[in-house]
C-alpha cells in the first residue's frame, strides 16, 4: 500500500447525504420507459415503475453553475481524492417493493468505504455509497450499493 | 414465461441498437449532463473516445429488461449485482442475455447470469440477476 488516503479524506467515511423527498409521477415512469425503449405495457403506460427508475427519480438535479465543465455535478458526499480518473463502478441492488404513481419515496445516501488496493498500473482507490430509498411508512423499497474505483 | 427454469438455459436474447435520440432522450430522462453522451467534439478530442458513449445504467436497465421480459407478470425482480467493464458507442448494435444458474422449486427464486456484449462479442456489462417467481396455488 502506497498510503494514498489521509486520515482527512477517511474522516469521510459515515458521512450521509440530506434526505431526498420526491413523488412519483406516471409522465416520469413513462418517460423513463419509453428512454430506455421498454416494450411492456405496464411500464409504458405507467402503472407500475420498471427497475433502475430509482435513478431516475434521485439523480441529483443541480444549477447549471454547479456542473463541472464537463457537464457532471459534484458529489457533495465525496472528498477530494488524490486519484480521479474513474474506471468501471459496480452496482449491487435489492428491490424490496414495487413503485407505484403517487409514492414519496426519500432516498438517502451513505458513504460507507473508502480504501485502496494495488492494481496493475498502480494504486487504485474504491469507494463506496449506500441509497436507501424509503416509503413514507419507512419501509424499504430499494437499497442500492455503489461502488467505484479511481485510478 | 412459458417453461420452468432449467439450470444452464438460456432466455431469449435482445439486440439494443441506441442512436442519438434514444441517447439524448434516456440522459434528459435522468438529468445527466455529461458531455460524453451527447456532445462528439468533446467525446472524442478532449476525453479520446471514439464515439459517443453509451450510458452505463442504460445498459443496466437492459440487463434488467431482458430478464423482466422473460418473467413477464410471472415473477418479479429481487435484485441485481452487475458492473459496467467496457463502454458502448452510439451506433453500435448489443446484445442482452443470460442463463439460469440456480432455480428453487420450493421458494421460486431464480438466479440468472446476464450479459451485454458487442458486435465483437466482448461482454461490457455482466450481472447477475435473482428474480422470485410466482408459484401456482
């Protein structure tokens, strides 16, 4: 280990995001539906959101100011890393409920690791998020573990 | 769904061929602004790709589409694992897929390996799928 990470980029881990509170609309799913080129109805007419909506319902919407030039926001959640250049993420998701028009769902996220490994070409450094997306009931309705990896 | 799962066989494949529209259509979709999905100057120049590059969660939500199409309202999706290893261009045409690697009579959970792969038949976008199907009464 190259001992990359500082003990202030590692403070960061625990970190959590403000709750997010939004609804679900049938425009949105069906939008989200007809982008991804869905061919079942039941998406398409909105009556029932498809997998991977969460993203759409949570991605952070950002002033234009607030883009980097290269059109991405920045992950408030994130320190700055010594490495930036971003490789290949995973994604590891439980769908515990189904979602419907008129849900509020409230997604919060985690930072919940920050390491770093050998790589071939040098050192790399992973991290990784939490979103857990709830009901107003606060159930359960998507958890969704990020990881990603800068070199 | 017709059949039962079997474990090693295969569901039906899909070919995705996503041009600038669907591209431009699934970004706004999301409110995702990076310039490598839309903008061919700055995708190739400044960051070197050669060409537009597709979406990663797009072909996410394909892995999850073509197994979603397999259940049809027979079973639902439970959960996924799948990594993004090799990007997509615009104008390119893909493939999704996938096998059935477990399947449990009893609780009705099937878990499928699923892929995306390209014309050279390379897989960009593995996964793993686990779905609960609805058993008959």
């Amino acid at each position: 280990m190259s001992g990359l990470l500082s003990e202030d980029v590692l403070s960061h881990i625990g970190k959590q995001s403000e709750p997010r509170r939004e609804i679900v609309t049938r425009r949105d799913i069906r939008k989200y539906a007809v982008a991804t080129n869905n061919r079942q109805a039941k998406y398409l007419d909105g009556d029932v959101a498809p997998p991977l909506f969460h993203l759409h319902l949570f991605w952070d919407v950002v002033p234009l100011s607030e883009l980097s030039p290269d059109g991405v926001s920045i992950d408030s959640l994130l320190p700055k890393f010594p490495l930036e250049k971003a490789m290949a993420g995973g994604l590891d998701i439980t769908y515990h409920k189904p979602i419907k028009p008129g849900d509020w769902l409230t997604a919060t996220r985690t930072l919940t690791n920050i390491y770093e490994k050998a790589g071939r070409s040098g050192p790399l450094i992973f991290y990784e998020v939490l979103m857990e997306v709830r009901g107003d009931d606060d159930e359960l309705v998507v958890t969704e573990k990020t990881t990603r990896i800068l070199r | 769904m017709s059949p039962a799962p079997t474990v090693g066989m295969a569901i039906p494949q899909r070919q995705h061929y996503c041009d600038e529209v669907q591209q431009m259509l699934y970004n706004a979709s999301l409110w995702n602004g990076h310039r490598i999905h839309f903008d061919m100057p700055y995708a190739t120049e400044v960051e070197g790709y050669p060409g537009l590059v597709v979406a990663g969660p797009l072909m996410g939500d394909w892995l999850h589409q073509v197994v979603d199409e397999w259940l049809g309202d027979a079973g639902m999706i439970t959960g996924i694992e799948y990594s993004n290893r090799i990007a997509a261009y615009v104008g390119e045409t893909v493939t999704s897929g996938g096998t059935v690697t477990a399947y449990d009579e009893a609780t009705g959970e099937v878990t499928l390996e699923v892929f995306v792969k390209n014309e050279r038949d390379e897989v960009l976008t593995p996964g793993v799928i686990t779905a609960t199907l609805t058993l008959a009464s």
